[in-house]
C-alpha cells in the first residue's frame, strides 16, 4: 500500500466522495467527564483543605455575578472543548444543550456524592436525607467581604438558593462557554476541520492619540483631517480586498496588504486599526479573509468588529499565501 495512505481524508477530496460526518462521539464525552470530575474534585479538596472556608465556586462579582464558578465550568468541559477541537468536530446546539446539561448534572452528582461521604444522621441515628442536607447546606450560605470578614456572617436563608441557582447557572454556563468559544473558529465543513487562523495585516485606521491645546484651533483641524485620511485610507484598503475577494485573486490581496505589514507593533497601539486575518483549512486550502475593526476606548478597553468574512477558494488562498511576502512588503508605516 502506498500513496494514500498518510492522510486518509485525502481520500475524500481526490477520489470527490461525500465525507461522512463526524459524530460528538463517546470520546468526546469521556474527556468531557473526566475533566468535569477533575475540576469537581478540585473544588471538594480546596474546601476540604480550607475545612470549609473556601468554596471554589463561590466567589461572586458584585454579588451576582458567580466569576469561579464560571471560570470552574469552564476547566470542567474543556475536555469536551479540546477533543472536539484535536478530532475537527463541529460543536452543534444540540451538543452544547447535552454538555450543558451533563455539567449541571455533574454539579449535582458531585453534591450527592459530598453527602454520601460525609454521611450525616440525627441524633437518634437516622439518616439526614440528601434534600434536607442539600437544603440545610443552602440555607446557612454565608456571605462574606474580603479576606477578613467582620462578626460572624449572618446565614443567608431562602436567599442562600439564590446564591445556588447563580452557582449551578455559573458552572453550566462556563461550561457552554468553553464549547462557544470553539464554535467561533471557522471550520471547513468539506473536511470536517478547524480552519487555521493567521493574522496577515494591520491597517492603521487613526493616528496616535495626540494632545493639542484647545487654544490650537488650526491645529485641532489638521489633526482631524490627517485623521480622517487615515481613516478614509483603511476604507480604501477594505473596499480592495473586497474586490480582490470576489474576483478570487490572491495575489492582489497579498498586494493590497503589503504595506500593512504585521510586525509594525506601533499600529497595535493606534486607538483604532483593522485587523486582517487569513483562516485556511489545512486539508483542501479553502478559506476566508476576514476584516476586524479593533478600537481602543479611553480606558484601554479594546472592542473588536467584524467587518467582513470573505469566502476564498484553495486556489486564491494558494496564491495569497505562495506570493514572497518580503518581496512585497514596503515599510511605508514606519512611525505609525
Ligand atoms: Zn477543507
């Protein structure tokens, strides 16, 4: 046996058959429960260690907001994530009400289990049931500030379910979370992979931030022309790759980008550029150009926009990428 035995899905391309779909599959949902156990495990033994003190999923932003609990779902379905992701296989709603669902299970599961072992009874030594313990447990929910609480911590009551439904939700949620993150990669619905992502360009779409007197009105108006230009050139560059895009030439987009290099890091400090990025399946090449707005808000809070997504064929992408960047590249941007 030779030729096409490396990579097997080559098979399908060459010989044009329909691929078969890739199905979650039990793999996915055995890493997936591993790490859930694994990240319940972790949150038992913190709160084990710290006799109690230290509830993993319990710390809350302005008191709603359940952040570890988000951040602990998380770390328990990345193994659902990571498997997905190395075995190429898209991630459907129909998936994330499943992983969703086995998440919040595993929360209970993990909860029932905690009682199990530790087992409690009455006085008269009859068994606590678990909804009783679950119950109590809830009920004497404590919320404290900072490291060092002051007096001791009033029990919350009902509201200690509340504080448990943000829990539940935060687990659940994160874990979702995870899986969302993966379906925002571009995948090759042919092959039945992730796509490849590579930054291609940064088009610079304002100037620095300069300060200039109130007083300097000429200035100011000079500053908001060149500005402007700035602006209206990044348009220009846009509406080029949109054109290149439908007319499939990649040379021509390499072209356009070439005085838009990458590695000029000063245009990542600019209060607004574009960012091109080229997704490339890395079975047949087919890919995409995409085009994101990145603004800097006075507070260093970075917003992203997407302003196009343009499909290209193998052969475009080929050409886009074959073309000797260092050939092309002018550093027009020196001093961005
Ligand atoms: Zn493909």
């Amino acid at each position: 046996m030779t030729g096409l035995n490396s990579n097997d899905a080559d098979i399908y391309n060459v010989l044009g058959m329909e691929r078969p779909r890739k199905s979650p599959g039990l793999l996915v949902l055995l890493a997936g429960l591993i790490t859930t156990a694994a990240a319940l495990l972790g949150v038992w033994v913190v709160g084990k260690v710290s006799d109690g003190e230290v509830n993993l999923l319990g710390f809350f932003l302005f008191f709603i907001f359940p952040v570890s609990a988000v951040a602990v779902g998380m770390v328990a379905a990345s193994g659902y994530a990571l498997v997905s992701w190395l075995r190429g296989i898209r991630v459907g709603i129909p998936m994330l009400v499943a992983i969703g669902t086995l998440t919040t299970g595993a929360y209970f599961a993990a909860q029932y289990i905690e009682y199990r072992a530790f087992d409690p009874v009455y006085e008269d030594g009859t068994p606590v049931s678990f909804w009783t313990y679950f119950d109590l447990l809830t009920r004497n929910y404590t919320f404290s500030i900072g490291r060092h609480s002051t007096g001791t911590p009033e029990p919350l009551g009902a509201w200690g379910y509340g504080l448990r439904a943000l829990e539940v939700l935060g687990f659940g949620g994160g874990g979702i979370g995870a899986l969302l993150i993966l379906r925002a990669k571009s995948y090759c619905d042919d092959c039945q992979v992730y796509m490849a992502r590579r930054t291609v360009g940064i088009i610079p779409a304002a100037l620095p931030v300069r300060r200039i007197r109130k007083k300097d009105v000429e200035g100011q108006a000079a500053y908001q022309a060149e500005n402007a230009a700035r602006a209206a050139a990044a348009q220009a560059a846009v509406d080029q790759i949109r054109q290149h895009a439908a007319a499939g030439d990649g040379a021509a987009l390499r072209r356009t980008l070439a005085p838009f290099p990458v590695r000029v890091k000063s245009a990542l400090k600019l209060p607004m550029f574009l960012e091109v990025a080229m997704h490339r399946c890395p079975r047949c090449s087919v890919g995409k150009i995409e085009v994101r707005k990145v603004e800097r808000g006075p507070k260093n809070e970075v917003r992203r926009t997407t302003l196009a997504a343009l499909p290209l064929t193998g052969d475009a992408v080929a050409a886009f990428l074959d073309t000797d960047p260092a050939a092309l590249t002018a550093d027009t941007m020196a001093g961005a």
